[in-house]
C-alpha cells in the first residue's frame, strides 16, 4: 500500500517518534484520513531502525 496523501501540521522540532507519531495520527484523522491508511503509516514508524528514519517516513507524509 502507498499512501500519496500529505497530511497539513507542524511538524515537532524535538520529540521522539512516538510522541510525533502520536500528533500525526490527530492531524490525519482531524483531515480525515481512514483507519487504514493511519495504522499503515504507525506501523511503518514503528517499524524504522530509529528515530531518524521514524521522521523521514512522517516527512514523506507531511506537507
């Protein structure tokens, strides 16, 4: 599955992939993203050998 959809948010300075994570998953649902699409990118993050690979996927997200 590949998402192309972008989510609009402040991405945070600092903060772990989690805490990000976490407003992501509110910005998405807020712009109306489906649970599916939502877990996908969890799941990708949660995934990523670190924080800085956690927050390239949520950039490649992000508008």
């Amino acid at each position: 599955m590949r998402i192309r959809k972008k989510v609009k948010w402040s991405f945070p300075t600092t903060s772990n992939r989690f805490t990000t994570l976490g407003a992501f998953v509110k910005a998405a649902e807020a712009q109306s993203w489906s649970e599916a699409e939502i877990q996908f990118v969890i799941d990708e993050v949660v995934e990523a050998k670190d924080d800085a690979e956690a927050f390239e996927i949520l950039r490649d997200y992000s508008e």
